[in-house]
C-alpha cells in the first residue's frame, strides 16, 4: 500500500483540486469485467497509471471515461454504460463506451498505432498514411469528448486526458466547457519537427493539443520538440520554449515534463518478501541458467530493440567463449497488437534468433537465451528483477520505461547492473549510474554488456543505491500531483485576457529538474537549507512528537558530508531542540528564526534577544492562565521566542491572538515583543528586523567562500519562510511546501514533506553527481 492510500484525506491532489469535479479519459480502463465461463470476474490492469491514480479517484468519487473492453463489461454497467468501482467498496465511476470492431480497427489498431506510434518513435517509413484511419481516429475523440461533456456536472471540471489515442479531444471538449481545467499527458516521445511534419493532419494534431491548460511529457527534450512544431506550424503562436509558454489563438498551453515513475516502495516490499525467493528457485531449478543472469522484459514491439540485443549477445558469446555456460539470458516476452502483420512479423523472428542462438551455444547442461512469452504474475516479474545480475532495458526509442526503474526499485542487495539505451527517455534520469549504450552499435553493446558482469562489487553497489535514490524521488505519486500544477483556485477570478491563470504562481519543481542539474553544473558548491516542522518532518498534533523523516536524514547527511555542499536547518523551534531531532552531523543550526545559531561547536545568540528574556516568562505565564481549561492550547517558552500552539483547540487564531496581545499589554510596556502568526501558532518574538530572510543572508556570507559561486536551495512550508524565499529571489531555488500556491513568494513548489525527501534525495544523488560533473572538468588539465 503506497504512502498516499494510507492517508485518510491528505493528497495534494485533492487540496489542488479545491473541490472541482475530476474527469478522467483514457483509451483502456482501471477495471475490466470479463466472463469465465458462466461468472463474471474483475482484473485491474498492471500499468502504472492505475495504479497511481486509482487511489485518488477513489477519494474523489470522479469519472473515468475508456473503452469497455472485457467481454463482460455492458452486461454488469447501467444502460448508459456506466458502473461503480472499485467492485468492493465502489466509490468512483467507470463511464463506458461502446467500439465497433471497424472503429477499434481504425481509431487503435490504424492511426494511433500505424501512424502517431511509428512518426513519435521516429520511424516514419513504418507509417502507414490511410485516410480512413483517420475518420475513425476523428470519430472515435468525438465520442469520447461528447462522453465527457456529458459526464461532467459542473461547467468548470478538471478533465486528464492521457496519451496519444486523444490528441483531438482536448479542443471538442473546449468548445462545450471553455471554463473547464484540461491537463494531458503524453506518454510517448514527441518526435522532432523533421518527422512530424510527414504527418498529414500534424496541424490538427497541434491544435487538438493546445486546447489543453496543461501538456505533459516525460522529459525536456521532448517539450522542446513540441514548441519547435507549433513554432514551425502556426505563424500567429508565440512560444517561450524556457518558460515552457505556448500562446494560440488567445489560449496558454504550458507545456511542462514530468517522468513517470513507478510505485517503488510496493516493488521493494514485494522484492523482499519469502514468495520471491520461492519463485526463483522454481525458475532456477526449471532453466539451464548460467552462474550469472541477464534480463529483458518487453512487449514484442519493433521500439523495444530485442533484435538489436539478440545479436550483442550473439556477439559476446562469440568473443567472450568464457561467458558460454556462465551467463543466461531470460527474455520475457509480451504479445502486442497482433492485429497489425509487422508485430506478427517480429515476433516471428525473434523466436528465429532465439533458436538460431540457442543452435549454436546450447550445450547439455546449458541453455543462453531462455526465451517465455508465458504470463508471469506482479510476483514472478519482481523474481526475475531481484536475482538478475544486469537488466538489458534498450529499446531503439521510448517514452519513458518503466521496466528499468521496476528493476531498480527491486534491487534490495544493490548489487545489479542496468544496462540503458541513450534513447530510453528514462536516460535523462537513470544515466548518471546505469551503463548508457547505442544498441545499434552491437560490439559497443555487447563490451558494455560485459563491462556490466565484470563490474567490481563496490561499484555495482554505488551505482545501484544512487539509482534507488531516484527511482524513489520519481515515484508514480509525485508524477500524478505534478499533472495538475496550476489548476486556477478561485473559480470566479478571470485572469486578464490571454494570461494563463498560472502564470505568476509556483510550479512544480520536478518540472525544473534539468534547469536544476544545468546551475549545478555551473556552480561551485551546493548550500542545502531547510526548515524543520512540516518541511522534512510532518505536522503532527503533538509537537514535541515530530521525527525527521529517516530518508530525509540521510539525503542531508550525504549532503553535509559532501566536500562542496553545506546543510542548514532553519528552524523557529529553540536551537538545542532542533539540533537534538534533526541530528545531522556536519549541519548548520539556526533556531528561534534565526535569532539562535549553532556552527557545530558552539551557540550564539543575537543581541536583542537578551533583552526579552525579562518580560517572556510573564508573557507566557498570563497566556497559560488565560487558557487554563483548554488543553487544546499550550505555550512552548523558546527563551528567546515562543510559541502558542492551538492546532487542538476549540478556539480560533483571532481568539488566541486576542489573549497574546491582552498579555502583552499587561506584562510588556516597552513593546519588546512583536506577535506574528503561522500555521496554527502565534508567535512572540523580539521586535527585531531579523528573520529567516536575514538567517539565510549570513549563513551563505558566513559558510560559503567569498571568491565562489554556490547554489542556494532553500524549502519551508510556513509564512515564516516566506522571508527567505523573497531574499533569494533569482539567485537560489526556493521552494515552498504545500498546496496555497497562491500564498508564497517562491516560484517552486512541492505537495509536502514526502516530496522534500524525494528532493533532498535528489539533490544527494543526481544533484551532487552534475556538481562533481563540473568540478572533475575543471580539473582536467590539458597535456603540453
């Protein structure tokens, strides 16, 4: 169960939404119905996109609009096609729709996958142009768009349209709810102008998308390819490809990337549970395997490239006779699209290359390519993931792949090797520590292959712990709160004419990974610094209960142990406090708001706040009394500040400032105090201008070298903070915590204290590895 089924009502998804009805449209379903014989059963697809979003459509109660597909499914919907789901406990709908054979033929089987699949994958001689896939392609969006409009309840729904059977869709529903919020996702490339423009309707493609508020890729480099369509397109667009702005006909697109990820707690769970260890045993003792194990699992497409691995391998066992007997492939194969001859055609020959292979290296005892196109059980595949020495993920082209970061997310021991394709789009996140190869360059392939088996065991485990960094910080629950970025919250406020709602809010920070690992390339050094309270540790009723997050600890460890980063946690709790429940070794401490600091070796503190020691008791000693038969609200004296809590109580903020400033009245004359509020709290403090703004200026003038340039990351959650995102304005990353986007002076955001560890974990991986990038570099020195 993923941290967000766990939750009772905590998704940043459902506070973005702010009540809005949510709509969902996809080619296939969440839930099928099918017959085995005279009894209908339910099946959940595996893809990751249902398993990330059903849980929030659950919470919602929505609609999802699809295809019905299972042979079963009209006979248990209503007559308008509709039925509840999840089939235990419904609380979302399912709307239906009806395909005839010819409209499935020439909406999926003909212009989705014979002409979009093959031009975005850069394949354009495998198009095939036929006006009649595309009637049916026109037809079938206008179903779904009609479904939708009809679907919807109010005039202003959130609708999420995925993938590239849709492209249409967006604009027809824009003409019948021009106030709706329609947010896409793309989950293929996006094919550079050259080949997009053999596309016949590549113009209507354009404008069916652009209908959208939102437009979703994978990664940079394909965002960058769709503004350079529109901008070879349409003379009359304005496109600011940095900003990721596209601006038609009075409508703003952003267009923005966000990697798909997978559920990676779940596949580490089911990694190390005793059923995995069983499965692979029956494998084992089943297959002729070799002291060491190489994986592919794939659909049998002509993108994945398993013709192109088949002849690498060919050529290591050819070169490399000590690896004949040693290393197995186990090449897990899935039927697709049948229907189309060429899929037909592959699969033909790559069971030819397999028995060409086997014919020529099998011995007695020993088999190289285990070749299975069998159902393998969520179970079986994470076998074959756990105990695999090195994964081949190296398809010619594709969007993202999942099946890299599943066999990642299952390596408990840190001890295997993937091996990826430069054209996978999950390179621009896993290169750093997989092995990237061209797998048309098949000796090239086949050495890294080896280099692969031959890596020391040190190396193979560093490699693997900063992989599992990130496919953790990528999971599929960051991916889903970031496709709905922006979604305006007040419903009644109209932004000016041909200015997106979103345009002076926060986004996602994930969306500026690479702008991210560009300035860290560029600079001398890293300055992590973050709050405490709702930022690496949740909120809880009890504040003397709150724990940093482990995860959190050990990215800021990794941090701080850095030669060229420096951490600080900024922190209006007292400064021993913070120091005792952060426990970051090497880390800068500043607490009270920064009217405390601790460097490591000692504390000091600044001058005024000597001065309110006298009158604070007093203060703190009246609000108690006044709040005496509330247990809702109590005071923590800092010493130099304090806080009064009242996240419990049945009392409002007005009511609780209203006691704080009667007491200050009575037991400060000379107004050595001043209120301020946050969440849930008001607080005192001296009536000085120094803040978290003032805190970060000296801890970058006091811990970084005056002659260097460092990135400055600052992340708070609370209107304290709000100081210290104006002080860096451009010059740092400030990112707040939460969904009052609205709220905050900083141009990043994240949903809450999950994603501030998947960051922070970032930065210790991928972050620090671009930093050392530059720094290796610069010291290159040329020989005379």
């Amino acid at each position: 169960m993923t941290e967000r089924q766990e939750s009772d009502s905590e998704s940043p998804v459902v506070d973005a939404l702010e009540g809005r009805e949510l709509l969902v449209a996809s080619n296939r379903e969440p839930y099928t119905h099918s017959y085995d014989g005279d009894e209908v059963t339910v099946s959940q697809p595996a893809g990751g996109l249902t398993a990330a979003l059903d849980p929030i459509m659950q919470e919602l109660s929505g609609t999802w609009v699809a295809w019905g597909s299972g042979d079963a499914d009209f006979d248990v919907a209503d007559d308008r096609g509709r039925v509840r789901v999840p089939p235990e406990d419904p609380s979302y709908t399912i709307q239906r729709l009806h395909l005839s054979d010819r409209e499935l033929d020439g909406y999926y089987y003909g212009y989705s996958n014979q002409v979009l699949w093959p031009l975005c994958h850069g394949m354009p001689t495998r198009a095939s142009f036929d006006n009649e896939f595309w009637d049916y392609y026109r037809q079938v969006n206008e179903t779904f768009a009609d479904a939708i409009v009809t679907c919807a309840e109010d005039d202003d729904p959130v609708v999420w349209f995925q993938d590239y059977h849709l492209a249409l869709a967006p604009r027809l529903v824009r003409e019948q709810l021009p106030n709706a919020f329609l947010t896409q996702f793309w989950h293929i490339p996006w094919p550079a102008w050259e080949t997009f423009r053999s596309c016949p309707e590549h113009r209507e493609i354009l404008e069916g998308l652009l209908a959208n508020d939102l437009l979703g890729f994978h990664s940079e480099t394909y965002c960058e390819s769709f503004c350079e369509c529109v901008a070879e397109v349409f003379d009359d667009a304005t496109v600011d490809v940095d900003a990721g702005l596209v601006t038609y006909e009075g409508h703003t697109t952003r267009v923005q990337s966000h990697p798909l990820g997978v559920d990676a707690d779940v596949h580490a769970e089911r990694a190390g549970a005793e059923e995995i260890e069983e499965l692979w045993e029956r494998f084992s003792a089943e297959y002729d395997l070799g002291e060491q194990v190489a994986v592919g699992v794939d659909r049998l497409d002509y993108t994945k490239g398993i013709l192109q691995r088949l002849d690498a391998l060919e050529w290591l066992w050819e070169h490399r006779p000590d690896r004949r007997g040693e290393l197995t492939y186990v090449q897990k194969g899935s039927e697709s699209r049948t229907q189309i001859d060429e899929y037909q055609q592959l699969q033909d020959e790559v069971e030819r290359r397999v028995r060409e292979i086997n014919d020529r290296f099998a011995t007695e005892s020993w088999t190289p390519v285990v070749y299975t196109k069998d159902h393998y059980s969520r179970a079986g595949l994470t076998a074959l993931y756990r105990h695999a020495d090195v994964a081949l993920v190296s398809p010619l082209r594709d969007g993202m792949n999942l099946v890299a970061k599943e066999y990642v997310a299952s390596q408990l021991d840190d001890d295997g090797v993937l091996v990826l394709s430069e054209f996978a789009g999950a390179v621009e996140s896993l290169g750093d520590a997989a092995l990237v190869v061209n797998p048309n360059d098949t000796e090239e392939f086949a050495t890294t292959i080896e280099a692969a088996l031959s890596m020391p065991e040190r190396t193979r485990k560093r490699r693997m712990r900063a992989l599992r960094r990130r496919v953790h910080s990528e999971d599929n629950d960051a991916w889903v709160d970031d496709q709905f970025t922006g979604i305006p919250v007040d419903r009644d406020e109209q932004p000016e004419e041909g200015t997106p709602s979103w345009q002076s809010s926060p986004v996602s920070v994930w969306g500026r990974k690479q702008w991210l690992a560009d300035n860290l390339r560029l600079a001398d050094g890293l300055f992590v610094m973050t709050d405490f309270d709702g930022t690496v540790a949740d909120i809880v009723d009890d504040p003397d209960a709150a724990a940093i997050r482990d995860r959190a600890q050990e990215a800021l460890e990794s941090l701080a142990a850095h030669p060229r980063a420096a951490v600080a946690v900024v922190s209006g709790r007292a400064v021993e406090d913070v120091r005792e429940r952060a426990a970051v070794e090497d880390a800068y401490y500043a607490g009270n708001h920064g009217l405390e600091l601790h460097d490591g070796d000692e504390r000091s503190v600044h001058s005024v706040a000597h001065q309110v020691q006298e009158v604070l008791p007093a203060v703190c000693e009246a609000v108690e009394e006044a709040f005496g038969d509330d247990d809702g609200v109590f005071v923590e004296d800092k010493e130099v500040t304090a806080t009064v809590h009242y996240r419990q109580a049945d009392c409002d903020g007005e009511a609780v400032r209203e006691v704080v400033e009667t007491a200050l009245a009575d037991h400060d004359p000379d107004d050595a105090l001043r209120v301020t509020e946050g969440k849930q709290i008001v607080e005192l403090r001296p009536d000085v201008d120094w803040g978290k703004g003032a805190t970060v200026e000296l801890l970058r003038e006091r811990y970084t070298p005056e002659d260097e340039q460092w990135l400055t990351v600052y992340i708070g959650d609370d209107t304290t903070d709000e100081a210290a995102f104006e002080v860096l304005g451009g010059d740092g990353v400030a990112v707040a915590v939460g969904s009052d986007r609205d709220a905050t002076a900083a141009p990043y955001v994240v949903s809450g204290p999950r994603e501030v560890t998947d960051l922070l974990n970032w930065f210790a991986g991928e972050g620090l590895a671009n930093l050392d990038e530059a720094l290796r570099e610069d010291a290159i020195v040329e020989p005379n």
